[in-house]
C-alpha cells in the first residue's frame, strides 16, 4: 500500500502555488549559475526594502536624483558617490555650476556654460514648499551600510499624513510634530 503522506506532500509540491514557486526558482537558480545569483545582492550592499538601514515604512524626502541623500548640511547629493546635485539632479561643482561626468562645465550648443540651478536643503526647503509648511530636523537613528555608519534622518512637519499618504507617525520628533518623510546621510566613520 503506498504511503498516504508522502503521495500527498508530492501532490501539494506538484501543484499549489507555492510547489510552482519553489520548482520556478531551483529553474532560475540553474539556468542563472549560482556565481550570476549571488552576485545579485551582497549583503552590506543592498538597499533593503527602502535604503540601506531604513526598512520601508516612511518613503523617501523628494529628492531630485531618488535616493534622498544628503550633506551634513541637508543638501542633495548622488547616492552613489555623493555628489553635489543640483535641484534638476545635474552634478554640480563648488560654484554650483552644472558639470559633466569628468567635472567640466556644461555647455550650451552656442559654447557658453549652462545656467545655474538652485540647490535648497532638502527638507528644510523642499519639502516645506511642497507642504506649505515649515519642517524641521527633529532627531535621527544609526546604522551600519557599506562599511561605515549612516544618518537616518526624520523630516518632521505639523502634519497628520506623511508622504506615503497613511497617518503620521512620532518617530523621532518633538513638540507635536510627526514624521513626513525621510533622509540619509552617510559618515566616513567605519562601522
């Protein structure tokens, strides 16, 4: 008599969805090489649900590049090597003039340098215009991404909804005010 169990745990594997999955993903492994998937996300350098260190719960401070890193200063920066941005998310240099990939000023097709762009603190200014409100920089919590430690930052507003449009939560600010949406700034201190 053939045993039960085991033709019912085959039958279960053969045919839900989570058997379909799991032949789905031994294919993807195979076909991909085991080198190729593992390649796909190191550990340290994935950007978890959200960014490195925040889980995504809040969503991100408009930003003109994405990711909403920023300076020690609230500026935007490249999240992937920090560079100075502008408000249109163009690399700028220390005179805040738009700079191509090799730092040279970018020019217009007549040859003179294109104009400058704003480049306003992301919360204290780009948010509180978006809002029609003042924010503020209540507190912030650590982590360790990419070897060094990260500044997660609350861009706090008198407001009852935050930017993913759900209610508000505390998180680290004070006098009343919720969080709205959130930043990061990376340190040079190894972790």
């Amino acid at each position: 008599m053939p045993d039960v169990a085991a033709l019912t745990d085959e039958l279960a594997a053969s045919t839900s969805r989570r058997g379909f999955l799991a032949r789905v993903s031994r294919m993807l492994a195979l076909a991909a090489g085991a080198d190729a998937v593992s390649a796909l996300v190191k550990p340290g350098e994935a950007d978890a649900f959200h960014f490195c260190g925040h889980i995504y719960t809040t969503d991100s401070c408009p930003h003109p590049t994405g990711l909403p890193r920023v300076d020690a200063g609230g500026f935007p920066l490249r999240a992937a090597d920090g560079h100075p941005v502008d408000d249109l998310g163009r690399a700028v240099n220390a005179n805040g003039q738009p700079v191509d990939g090799n730092g040279r000023v970018m020019l217009d097709p007549d040859g003179r340098p294109l104009p400058s762009a704003p480049r306003t603190q992301v919360c204290q200014h780009g948010v509180a215009a978006r809002l029609n409100r003042p924010t503020h920089i209540d507190g912030a919590w650590y982590r360790c991404c990419g070897g060094h430690i990260r500044k997660l930052i609350d861009c706090c507003a008198y407001t009852r909804q935050r930017i993913n449009g759900d209610a508000a939560l505390t998180g680290y600010c004070y006098a009343g005010r919720h969080v709205y949406c959130v930043m990061y700034y990376d340190t040079k201190i190894p972790c």
